[in-house]
C-alpha cells in the first residue's frame, strides 16, 4: 500500500541525512521508525510491564543462599 505524507521541511532533511548515513532508503528509514514506535505502544498498551533485571553469572547457580539477608536495606539510602 502506498500512500503520501507532508513532513516538515527541517524533518524531512534530518531524515534524508541519517536514511543516507544508514545507507538506506527514505521509505525504510521511515518504516523501521513507525515500526519500532509501533513496538513500543504495543508494550504499554498489552497490560504487562516489561522489566529487565541485572544478570549475574554464576559458576554454581541457584547455591546462594539469601534467606537472612535483608531486601530493606537496598531500598533505604
């Protein structure tokens, strides 16, 4: 599907420019914006956050033992 869109001058140069530098065309420069965009609303709009915790490698997973140490002291400052 084609369809046409009026962008501001200063955007549409912008635009251009970084389309050129990616060594890309208008078109998929515009359409890899609308699609990350349109990514990020999904992620809002599906009722789930998305979290993303700290990764800490292991040689023995799952072998520490948290059970007295207090969560509290993590959040106070």
């Amino acid at each position: 599907m084609q369809m046409t869109i009026d962008l501001p001058k200063d955007m549409y140069t912008r635009t251009e420019e970084i389309a050129r530098q990616k060594g890309i065309s208008m078109q998929e420069m515009i359409v890899r914006v609308l699609e990350k965009e349109l990514s990020a609303v999904s992620r809002q709009t599906s009722g789930k956050d998305v979290v993303e915790f700290p990764l800490i490698h292991s040689k023995c997973p799952g072998t520490m033992d948290l059970s007295h140490f207090d969560f509290d002291d993590l959040l106070r400052s």
